[in-house]
C-alpha cells in the first residue's frame, strides 16, 4: 500500500468500532473464524485486545499470529486495537476508489 492511502485508511479507521475482541481465552480457533468473517464482509476491521490477552504473550506476537492466521495486511495498532485488511490483488485499487467516492460526496448548502 502507498503512503498516502495508507494514511488515509488509519483516519477512516478512527470512527469504525471494534468488531472482535481478543480475551484470556487469546486467540482461539473460533476468533480467527469470526475474524475471516468479517474480513470478508467489511474488508476492514478493528480488533481489541484486552489486558487479559497479555498474560500468555506480549503485543507483537499476538498481532502477529492474528496476521498469519487470518492472511490479512496490518493497516494500524493503536494502543490495543489492531486494525487489520483483506490481503488482494485488487486491495489498493478497492480502497482507492472507496476512498473517492467518500472524498466526492460534498455537503451541499441549501438556500
């Protein structure tokens, strides 16, 4: 992914809630399920990692077992949210022009 549209996937990413959330269970079969899941639904998703995550492994590793896992592209880790793309071909050039669109619809004044 570019700079620029990288960018602007971690501005988007801010308004979007989390969709999964990762506890002391850690990352168990049916998460990465429920994870593919949504990749496949939404492309674009926010993961929460709990405190209680931690307690087995640290940070790094747990984002990057859910990366292997779900074959996904990381975008953004804020604190404990990882956000987390569908891994194509046709990624850049999909969230290219879903960012256009987005762009182009400007707020009209009515008179």
């Amino acid at each position: 992914m570019d700079k620029q549209l990288l960018k602007q996937l971690k501005q988007k990413v801010k308004l979007l809630p989390a969709v999964t959330r990762i506890g002391k269970n850690g990352l168990t079969d049916a998460v990465v399920k429920e994870i593919i899941k949504q990749l496949n639904k939404k492309k674009l998703v926010k993961v929460k990692l709990l405190k209680a995550a931690f307690v087995q492994t640290d940070k790094k590793d747990l984002v990057e077992d859910i990366l292997k896992k779900t074959k996904a592209v990381l975008v953004d880790v804020t604190g404990s949210n990882v956000t987390i793309t569908k891994r194509e071909k046709k990624t850049t050039s999909y969230f290219k022009a879903h960012m256009v669109l987005i762009n182009s619809k400007k707020k009209t004044k009515r008179i």
